[in-house]
C-alpha cells in the first residue's frame, strides 16, 4: 500500500526528467530531490520534503509541483473485471498503467505487475 505521500510522489514522477533536475539544481534544491529519489527507492517519501520541492519551486511562480489538480471518484455499482495493471515497484507513490513495460521516472526501475 502506498504511503500517505503516494498521490504526491506520483505527480513528481510522472514530472521526472532532465528538465526537472536541472530546475531542481537552479532553485537550490538538488539535494532535496536527490533524497526524495533515495527515499522513493526505499518505498516511502516524507512529506517534509516534497513540501521544500513544493516551496522552492513556488518561489520561482510553479506552484503545486507534486499536487494534483483534479478530482477522482471511484465508478458505482458492482464490477468483477479483472484487469492487468503495473504500479510503482516500491510502492512510494500511486501511480499505475496498463501499458506493460513502464519505468519509474524518479527512480528508473521497471514497475511491478498486478491483477485487480
């Protein structure tokens, strides 16, 4: 199960890239991401530290960098589909797909595979 930190970590990762290291390392916060990426491999990411992520990046007008800005409210009624899906492989955050293959963008490791 995901951390109370997963819907943050999965937003930061579906962001991960060059683009947000090199911003990362502009704002003054390089070693902060470089321990949101040790921590996401170990399966767990303080809040504490996507909230420095959040505070540096807002400083410099992107707000929000690891919250999400829409709504989710599970389908109604009975379901008994079994689906193949992946998920992320430490279960830092609560990012998943149905496209067989995918890596984390944080940490690099292929995601693992479930049934629901």
């Amino acid at each position: 199960m995901a951390p109370t930190t997963g819907p943050r970590v999965e937003v930061l990762c579906e962001q991960a890239g060059a683009a947000l290291t090199e911003r990362a390392s502009r704002y003054g916060v390089a070693d902060v991401l470089a321990r949101i990426v040790t921590a996401a491999e170990q399966g767990e990411v303080p809040e504490a530290d996507l909230d420095l992520l959040d505070s540096a990046f807002a400083e410099h007008g992107i707000d929000n960098l690891t919250r999400a800005h829409r709504g989710f409210e599970p389908w109604r009624g009975p379901r008994e589909v079994v689906v193949t899906a992946w998920v992320c492989p430490t279960s830092a955050c609560t990012r998943a797909g149905i496209d067989e293959g995918p890596r984390c963008g944080l940490t690099g490791q292929p995601w693992r595979r479930i049934e629901l």
